[in-house]
C-alpha cells in the first residue's frame, strides 16, 4: 500500500502551512520549503481550497492560509481531500477483470481484508490531526507509540530501501 504523490505532498504543503498557522503563504514559498514545482504547488492548493482546508487571499500581499486551526483539521479529512480512502466498494467493480462483476463478487476474502484496512487506517487517521505532525518525527513515534501501541517511525531505513535488507 501506498500513498498517492498529491496526498504525500499535498500534506506537506499543509505541514508548512500548520508550523505559521496565522501566515500568508505564496505558492513560490511553499514550493521552495518543499523543493516542488510551483505549477504544482498550485495543483495542490487547488485541490486542498475546493476541499475547504485552505482559504485564497487576493492582493498583493495574498497566498493560501489555513482555514481552521492545525489542531482542528484531521488527517483523514486532509487524504480524504488529496485522493480520497484507501479502500472504496467502488474498488471491486474497478478491478473485475474482464468481466462486468468480479468472480468473487459473492465471497472474497480480499474484499474484507481491505475494508478492516481502511476501516483502521481511518480510525487511526481520525484520532490525528495536523497539529500532531508539526513537532517532528521522534515526538509523532513515541506519540503513535502510545497512542496506538505502534512501533511506527523505528525503522525509517526500510523507507529508503524499500524494505529489503
């Protein structure tokens, strides 16, 4: 499983935002902070005004700000906005082969896994906020460590191997 790029850098462009929650910012300081594009910067912000978590402010002086408080927008909401759940019904009719209803349509065993996935992932998600991230990684693994029994954030080298040792 994996996350889709605008969730990844759309939630960054947000952490920016979460760290000066009563700033301005332009496009150009975000993509700089984050070493993006600023076509898609723009893409993003788009994306994250239409799903009301930013507020456009014209003028001179104008950007993007934060709509609420960082401790007030939940994750699930900021990658529900992004590219939505990871698990929808609308996932089996997608992936059904080359046939209109899946083969499995009646008893499948994938269908349930991924739902309780979701239904985790969005519970989990639900309990954080933006404001939880803005402290850094070691205060987000011993928070996930507490909170959810989680060892997440220990082995951070399996990211940039992709697992493999």
């Amino acid at each position: 499983m994996k996350l889709s790029g605008p969730q990844e850098y759309g939630l960054r462009c947000l952490l920016v935002m979460a760290k000066e929650p009563q700033e301005v910012f332009t496009i150009p300081e975000i993509a700089k902070r984050e070493a993006l594009s600023k076509p898609y910067v723009a893409k993003l912000m788009r994306i994250l005004h239409k799903g009301e978590l930013v507020k456009s402010i014209r003028g001179q002086l104008g950007g993007y700000q934060l709509i609420h408080a960082p401790d007030q927008i939940l994750l699930t909401t900021v990658l529900n906005c992004l590219g939505g759940r990871l698990y929808s019904e609308k996932f089996c009719k997608d992936h059904s082969g080359i046939k209109k209803i899946c083969v499995h349509n009646t008893d499948c065993s994938l269908r349930a896994l991924w739902s309780i996935l979701d239904t985790t992932v969005q519970r989990v998600l639900g309990q954080l906020t933006l404001q939880s991230l803005t402290s850094g990684e070691r205060q987000m693994s011993a928070l996930a460590k507490t909170q959810f029994g989680s060892n997440a954030g220990q082995g951070s080298s399996s990211r940039t191997t992709g697992g493999q040792v």
